[in-house]
C-alpha cells in the first residue's frame, strides 16, 4: 500500500498499516452493518495516522448482516 511512505507531521519513515470497518448511515446503522471498509497507514514515532477509504462488496455487507 504504502512503500515508500514519509509522515508529514514529522519526517519518519516507519509506519504500521490496519484496517477497520464502521457502519454508515440508514439502514446499515439500524441493523449494525459495517459497511464502510478504510485502511490506515500509522507513524511509528508520533502516531499520526491517514486513513483511506476501501470498496466492500455486496457479499461482505450481507455476511456482516447474519454475522452481526
């Protein structure tokens, strides 16, 4: 994802990666789907964190309803 990545707050290059999932609006908050899939590229030395919006597919939004 992010090779060659730089924190812009203060210079470092180590970084850890992650993903989270959160639900959006409507019906998916009423029935807890968590649709909305992001991953994150964090600094290692000051914590700073971008975060980048992942597509999810019909299939995972339907699993995470009967799994929920």
């Amino acid at each position: 994802m992010a090779h060659n990545w730089t924190c812009p707050k203060c210079g470092n290059t180590g970084y850890e990666t992650d993903r989270f999932a959160a639900t959006g609006g409507g019906l998916s908050k009423l029935f807890d789907v968590q649709n909305k899939r992001f991953n994150t590229i964090s600094c290692t030395n000051c914590g700073y964190t971008e975060i980048y919006k992942t597509t999810t597919s019909g299939v995972e939004n339907i699993l995470d309803l009967f799994m929920s």
